[in-house]
C-alpha cells in the first residue's frame, strides 16, 4: 500500500490540472537588503502592531498594482486583455508540513498596515480553525471526483469560468477567485530561493515568492558589512506582460523596503 502523503487532496487535484509545459513565462529574481526594515517590524511589534514580513510586502505589492504597473492586474477573457476592477490579494498559508491553503484579501491596496494585519491575522485564524473560504474548499470537491473525470470536470470549469468569464458565485467560482496576484512563503519551510508555478486555474498575471532571509556581505558606504537579505522571486504571465514590468515592480517594492512607514497611512492618488 502506497503513503497516503504521496496522494493527498492536492496532490489528486494537481493530476488534473497541470499538465506538461509548452509554453513559456517570464522568470525573475532579486536579493533585497532587509536589515533596517526588520528593525522596523520588531519596533512596531514592540508598540503591538503584529506584523511580519509577509504582511510588509504584500500591502506592497497591492499598492503597485494601484499606482505603479497597473499592467499587472489584469486577465485574459475571450482572447482580450482585461483590467480588473479590484486589487484583490490571495496570500499561501502553511496548515502542516504537507497542507497549503490561502487567504484572500479584498481590496488590498486601500488598506494601511494596521488594518491589514488585523483583517489577515484573523483569516490566517479562521482557516487554521477550518473556515477555509469557498474557492479553497473546492479542491476537496476536485480531489473527490474519480479519475479521469477528474480531469474533465477541471477543463469544464476551466473553461467557463477562465476562458469564457462566467461566474457561480454560490460555490465560489469566478475569473477572480485569487484575486490580482498570489504571494507565498516558502522561506518559512526552509527554502531560500525558488520560481512558482503559475495556477492555471487562479488566472493571475504573476505569482510573488518570498524566500530565505540568509546573512551576507554587501558595500554599504565603501566597507563590507553582513545584512540580512531576502529573495523574492517572482513567475509573470508573458500574454499579459512583458519583463520590465516586473523591473518596475521590483524597483517599486525596494523603495517600500526603505521607506515602510508609508504604509502606515492610506495611499495618496
């Protein structure tokens, strides 16, 4: 008999729905100096603001949909581009060593990192109870159908929803279900660098990674000094941008990383 881990839900939902690669993305990388920031988290942890990291570049990255490369919230329907109305964020959370889930953050850019924290502190709490939201719980939906038909039914729904643009909101099926954008962790399971898939179910235009924080050298004012530096890697839907669009991104959320307390306040148009 086989290990069960090797054929969980996820692992059965993935079987339908990836299949080999035959086209390409966009594949991108920087290492950022994050030394005085996390200086900045644990003094607004101090004063009772729980944030992290995650919370830090998430609120980022909505802003720069907003303000900076609004090319970046779009989709394609019906062979078009399409801007969405919202800036909608689906955020990876690790359940267990071999369980993922996500949450959703609606209107991502209009917050300020305190409320941010409150509204994602409690859904990370909400899902870790068993209130996942509709679009997660549908992998169990998925994973339940026999194969093939597994595979059949995620083409069905595909189809609809992504190429077609038909909503069911009654089960949570939509051409937004993840929002603008998804940003995972894998620095928190111990991986310092890696390039996600793009879900071809969540029809994004990228997928942002955070990876390790790792201790290395950098030339600050002519000397070799250690700082603490993260990777955040980013996979970029080539339909609907081209690579100095993550240029702008990445130049956009190393400015925030300096200048943090700009998300303290509501963003300015």
């Amino acid at each position: 008999m086989g290990d069960l881990s090797f054929n969980n839900e996820w692992r059965r939902v993935a079987a339908a729905i990836y299949r080999k690669p035959v086209d390409s993305k966009l594949l991108g990388s920087v290492d950022i100096d994050i030394t005085d920031l996390e200086d900045y988290i644990k003094k607004k942890r101090t004063e009772g603001l729980k944030i992290t990291l995650t919370h830090i570049f998430l609120l980022a990255v909505a802003r720069a949909l907003r303000t900076e490369v609004p090319e970046l919230n779009t989709y394609i329907r019906r062979g078009k581009v399409i801007r969405r109305e919202h800036i909608d964020a689906m955020v990876s959370v690790l359940l267990s060593e071999q369980q993922m889930s996500s949450v959703k953050i609606k209107d991502a850019d209009t917050l300020t990192l305190s409320e941010l924290a409150d509204i994602l502190n409690e859904e990370i709490r909400n899902i870790r109870q068993g209130l996942e939201n509709k679009t997660m719980r549908m992998k169990g939906f998925l994973a339940s159908v026999p194969w093939p038909f597994r595979t059949w039914v995620f083409r069905i729904i595909k189809w609809m929803t992504i190429d077609l643009g038909i909503s069911f909101p009654s089960v949570g099926l939509s051409a937004n279900n993840y929002g603008s954008f998804v940003l995972t962790n894998i620095g928190s399971i111990g991986l310092e660098t890696g390039y996600p898939a793009l879900f071809p179910i969540s029809n994004v235009a990228f997928v942002l990674v955070m990876g390790g924080v790792t201790l290395k050298p950098m030339v600050i004012e002519d000397q070799i000094v250690p700082r603490r530096v993260i990777n955040l890697s980013t996979a970029l839907d080539h339909r609907l941008v081209d690579a100095f669009h993550g240029g702008r991104l990445f130049k956009y959320l190393k400015h925030m990383v300096k200048n943090p307390q700009l998300l303290e306040e509501k963003i300015k148009t």
